[in-house]
C-alpha cells in the first residue's frame, strides 16, 4: 500500500521503472523497482542467447 507520497512501506516507490533487458534479443526479462527509469542488460534463459554466452571464468 503507498502512502500520500507514493512510498510503500518499505520506504520504495510503487513504480516497476527498472528493466532488465537481454542484450542479445531485446526481450524484457523483468522489471523492478527504481527511483526512476533504468535499463539494465543481460542474457536470457533461451537458448539461442545462452549459445553466444562465454563460459564463466574465460577470457
């Protein structure tokens, strides 16, 4: 529930304007909540996203 000031009770904004886009198909992965709008990328769980991903610890 916000309070006068749009705030919840955990002192955040009610508003889902953070996205977390995939960098390799542009497909919204989830959003959450920021103090306003903020992209952020990573991969995907499909696979042809996962196939280009450098396995963890190589350079």
């Amino acid at each position: 529930m916000l309070n006068a000031s749009g705030m919840n009770k955990e002192g955040r904004s009610g508003h889902e304007l953070g996205m977390i886009l995939c960098k390799k198909c542009g497909s919204l992965i989830a959003t959450l909540p920021t103090n306003g709008v903020t992209k952020i990328y990573g991969v995907c769980d499909k696979k042809t996203c996962q196939e280009h991903r450098p396995a963890a610890g190589s350079k």
